[in-house]
C-alpha cells in the first residue's frame, strides 16, 4: 500500500494505491462522495483487486470532474497496471435514493455487476438512455475508460455507500452492497484472468 499527496488543480489530495489483481476499484471523490473509499478499499481486500482512492484530508473537499482528473503518477501506475477498471461514485437523486446507475463504456461488466446486485435492496439500471446523461461515464478522458478493456462506472445512492447518519459518523459501506460487488469483482477478475 502506497499514500501519495498530488495536487490537481488547486487541490490538495492523499492518494492510496495498492497494486493487485487486474480489476481496479477506483475512488476518485473519497472525500466528496462519502462511503465511496472505503467502499473500494473493502471489495479490493476481499477479492484482491488494484486500489485507487483521493481523498482530501484537508479543507473543504472540491468535486473536480473526473475527465478532468488529470495523469498523476499514482493514477498513471493504476491504469497501466490494471485490465479493466470499477469506479465507484455517489449520486444524491432524490427521485432515485434505491437505484444504483451502471454505466462505464465496458457494458458486458456493467451487466454483470448489475447482476451481482440485483439481490441487494437497491436497483441496477444498466440501459444507458435510463441513466441520467452526466452520470453515463462514457467519455474516453475519463479514467474508468482508460485501460484496456474500459470499465463500470457505478454511481451509488447514499445509503448504497455509507450507514453513516451524521456528518461526524464514520462511513460505513452497508454490507450487502459490499457482498454484492465482492462477488461481481470477483466474476470481472476471472474473466480478465483468462484473458491475460
């Protein structure tokens, strides 16, 4: 495991990186999208995946787009390392707090995903005309599209990511969303395998 502190475009963050399978799970708004590292941190440990998580310790937390997330050297190393990546996001739709949108260029593994999920008490929506436009992750400059095989963007409700209920709470991913993407991974994992 490896912190690094890298500044993008004004802000300050801590970046953890963990070099492991060819499946990456990517937190690019640790800090903004509560829940969402310490999501990828529990389903990388679980399944052996690379890990990637930006956080910002410090001062108010800024939500920078992820297109414009630019090639830091820990961002450089995950996305040369890794086959295919998982990045996980929150949205705060209020006419959407059970559904969990699956977009990310990689549509075979969105659906797979979608599959693992489909037990657990939120939605998968994996048709990308019913996933809101900015929500899709469908540009080529974002990160969960850059390796090789592209990736899932999964945009997470809240109560998919944290069972925190105050802001001073610890984030706390529930564990049936954990389960679910620990065993989706481990599917995506077996499949680059025997593709390396």
């Amino acid at each position: 495991m490896r912190t690094e502190r890298v500044t993008i475009e004004g802000a300050a963050f801590l970046t953890t990186l963990h070099l492991g399978g060819p499946v990456g799970l990517l937190a690019l708004h640790g800090s903004v999208e509560g829940g969402t590292a310490e999501l990828a941190r529990e389903v990388a440990a679980r399944t052996g995946a690379t890990l990637l998580t930006f956080t910002q310790p410090t001062g108010p937390p800024r939500h920078i787009p992820s297109t414009r997330m630019s090639p830091c050297a820990p961002l450089t190393a995950f996305l040369t390392h890794t086959t295919l990546t998982v990045s996980l996001h929150g949205h705060n739709r209020r006419s959407a707090p059970r559904t969990i949108y699956v977009g990310g260029s990689h549509r075979p593994a969105a659906r797979i995903l979608a599959t693992a999920l489909t037990d657990s008490p939120f939605t998968p929506v994996t048709t990308l005309s019913d996933i809101p436009h900015p929500l899709r992750g469908l540009h080529p400059d974002n990160p969960v599209n850059r390796t090789r095989d592209g990736g899932v963007q999964l945009e997470l409700p809240v109560r998919a990511r944290t069972s925190a209920r105050t802001p001073t709470a610890p984030e706390v991913p529930p564990q049936v969303v954990v389960d679910a993407l620990v065993a989706g991974v481990r599917t995506l994992t077996e499949r680059e395998g025997s593709r390396r």
